[in-house]
C-alpha cells in the first residue's frame, strides 16, 4: 500500500476526530445552555406575574422569560413600501450592486456597496393572546440591545439602475459602475408572537417594565413562542451531535484502515 495514501489518511483521520471533539464539545455547551433556559421562569403577561413580582422585596424579577404578543403603546409604524403593513421597529436597506472589471483574471466581478440602514423604532408591550384594554401589559424597553431578535421581511425589490454617460465615464475610469438596486424592509409586526427574556420591573399601578438584566445575563428577544424557542435550541444541539458522531465515525474508520493497511505493508515487507 502506497505510504502517500496511508500518511493522508492518519492525517485526515486526525484531523476528522479532532472536529469530533470540537463539535461534542459545542454539543454539551448547547445542552448546558438549554438546561439554564429550562431552569428560567417562565410567565405570561397577565395577573400571576403581577402579583409575583409585587411580592419580591424590590419589586423585581432578576431573570425570567416572558411570552406574549406585541402591542403599540401608542402611534405604530407603517410600511413604506407594503399598504396595511403595521408594526413598532422597522429596518430599511438600500443597497447597490457593482460589477468591475478584473484585469488579472479578465472577468466581470460583483460586489455590494453604498448600503444606507434607516431604523425605527416605536414604544410597545408583551400582552397576553386575546388580553383586552385592562389586561397587564409589559413594556418593552431597548430592544434594538436585545439579541435574537430577527424581524420579518416584508419587501424586496431589485431594479436596474439606468446607465447614462456618467456611468460609461466611471467604467472608463475606474472599471466598475453599479448596475442594480436592491432595497428591502423588516418590520416587527404588531400581534407578532414573542418570547423575551431579561428583568422585569413594576412600574407602577399594573405596568411592568422588561429591560436588560443588571446582572449581565443575556438579554433576547425572540419572535416566537416560547416552545418554538427551546426548539431552536434542541435542533442546535442535535446538529452538532450528528456532526460530532459522523467525523467521530469516519475518523475511527480512517485511523482502522491506516493502521491495518500499516501492519499490512509490514508483515509483506518481513
């Protein structure tokens, strides 16, 4: 048997089981982190919450998790693009793509640049599902500090940009000119379901208030309930799972086959 190959496949069977190690080693952060999230208090916006956190020393909850559905405190956000289109954050994008010329490989290569972000964002509150006016509301407070929070994508929409002298200049000078426009929204929707966690304070009167934990726990925000939120989490674990037992599969196998293949070439060389 060839060394060549025997000596890749030590070093390919060394390599697969070390990324073995690395993916069992995310796969336990990942459990570790979804039996924390496990062990957090879970509520709904509503008279149990009220209660509890009115009966803590100073009127607070450290760390729980909220699940609720969005609702404005006041005006809403209206898309610019989509009629009817409400909600209380809002991200526009406009985008150009280049094409240059490259003269090394003698090609037309694309690139993004010149992006412009407008965010907006207005007051809103976690509600329980079908919460009338009086219901507890939760107020929301930073959320663009949150992490997790991933809005919906209600417009996109690319068009060519006109080419005029100026362009045909540009090309000239420099070997690349912009050829299309891309602009798209997110927006979070009011009546979005959402599962948030993070320190819930008592405003006053029947108002609580959701904000960044003091203690440096993580603050989310995740547009989802709160089963969906844990499965996010189980699907991470097992992808990482399935990839520790695959290169840890393949690299035993490699290892074996080099192995053999050494004592092989040994006893023939005897």
């Amino acid at each position: 048997m060839s060394n060549i190959l025997i000596d890749w496949s030590t070093l390919c069977a060394g390599s697969t089981l070390a990324f073995s190690g690395l993916f069992y080693y995310l796969y336990q952060q990942e459990k570790t982190k979804i039996k924390k999230l496990k062990a957090v208090p879970k509520f709904e916006p509503g008279e149990t919450l009220l209660k509890v956190v009115r009966a803590t020393p100073y009127k607070r909850l450290q760390y729980v998790a909220v699940e609720g559905v969005v609702q404005p405190e006041g005006d809403l956000l209206t898309s610019q693009y989509v009629p009817g289109c409400t909600g209380v954050m809002q991200k526009v994008i406009v985008q150009e793509h280049w094409r240059e010329w490259d003269s090394v490989a003698r090609l037309w290569r694309n690139r993004s640049m010149n992006q412009q972000e407008t965010n907006n964002t207005v007051p809103f509150s976690l509600v329980a599902p079908g919460a009338g006016a009086g219901g507890v509301a939760i107020k929301v407070r930073e959320p663009r500090e949150a992490k997790g929070l991933h809005m919906e994508q209600v417009y996109k929409r690319r068009r060519c940009i006109p080419q005029g002298v100026a362009d045909f200049a540009l090309l000239g000078l420099t070997g690349a000119q912009p050829v299309e426009q891309e602009v798209r929204e997110e927006m979070l929707r009011v009546g979005t379901e959402m599962t948030a966690l993070g320190e819930v304070v008592l405003e006053g009167g029947r108002m609580l208030r959701l904000q960044p934990p003091q203690d440096r726990q993580q603050y989310l925000l995740y547009p989802n309930n709160y089963k969906s939120f844990l499965q996010m989490h189980h699907n991470v674990a097992n992808m990482w799972k399935w990839l520790g037992g695959f290169c840890g599969i393949t690299g035993t196998s490699l290892l074996t086959w080099a192995v053999c293949s050494r004592l092989g070439d040994t006893r023939r060389g005897r």
